[in-house]
C-alpha cells in the first residue's frame, strides 16, 4: 500500500472502469484503512495501487499560469497600463503587471452599438444631403 496522505497530489495509472481516466491528475480527499482513495472531481474509491504520487515541481507555479494557458489556447488576453485595458500582442507577463482574459461583451452591447453605427451613418447623410441641397 502506497503511503498517500489527503491532499496529496496523484496521477492515475490504471483504470478499467474509465471513470477516473489513467493519466488523470487529482488530490487526495480521504483515505480508507483498506487502501482504497476518494479523490477530487470523481465517484467512488479507488483502489490507491492503482495511483501514483504526481510529479511535484519545486517552484511554485507562475502567477500568471492560467491565464498564460489560456492565451496559449487562444484566449484573448489583456493587461491593466494607466489606469486602462490593453491588448495584449506579445508575451510578457511581466509579474507586476495585472492581466485578465478580454471580456465577452454581450448581445445587447453588440445590438446598441451597432445601432449607434446606423443612427450615425444616416446623421451623415443626412448633412450631406442638406449640404447638397444648400448648393444648389
């Protein structure tokens, strides 16, 4: 029997139930005295033969990992610089700085926005016209 304590960090290495897939990283939330794991995010107990402790890194990780993730993954990302909401277009992560993933607007601000657009393109037209109109 492995010597796991609770909040261990484990990998699975064997599984042939498929609900707790091999490879999967999770923490270990109690212990039974027969060897079996309950462990985050999945029913049941394991039996702990079948896990492994997880590799430990010894630094801690970057402040900035998940949101480094998700910009790897696509996201869009911005940083805060005086006082504002910037892009950002290179990766710097600088560790003072604040960033977050670029904020979904909604339809509504989509919807008023252009409408916006539309009110102030006919505006235009409408000088346009009045200006042709005083021409002539």
């Amino acid at each position: 029997m492995n010597n796991f304590k609770v909040g261990d960090k484990v990998e699975r290495t064997f599984d042939f139930s498929g609900d707790c897939p091999v490879g999967t990283v999770t923490t270990v939330e109690a212990l039974s005295r027969v060897g079996y794991l309950k462990v985050s995010g999945f029913p049941g107990s394991y039996s702990s033969k079948n896990f492994k402790l997880a590799h430990q890194y010894p630094n801690p990780p970057n402040k900035h990992a998940e949101l480094i993730k998700a910009w790897a993954d696509g996201a869009d990302v911005e940083f805060f610089y005086f006082g504002k909401w910037i892009p950002l277009d290179k990766a710097q992560w600088l560790y003072k700085f604040e960033y977050r993933i670029k904020p979904q607007r909604s339809d509504k601000d989509i919807q008023k926005d252009a409408q916006i657009e539309r009110l102030e393109q006919q505006a235009l037209d409408l000088a346009n016209e009045i200006k042709k109109l005083k021409e002539h």
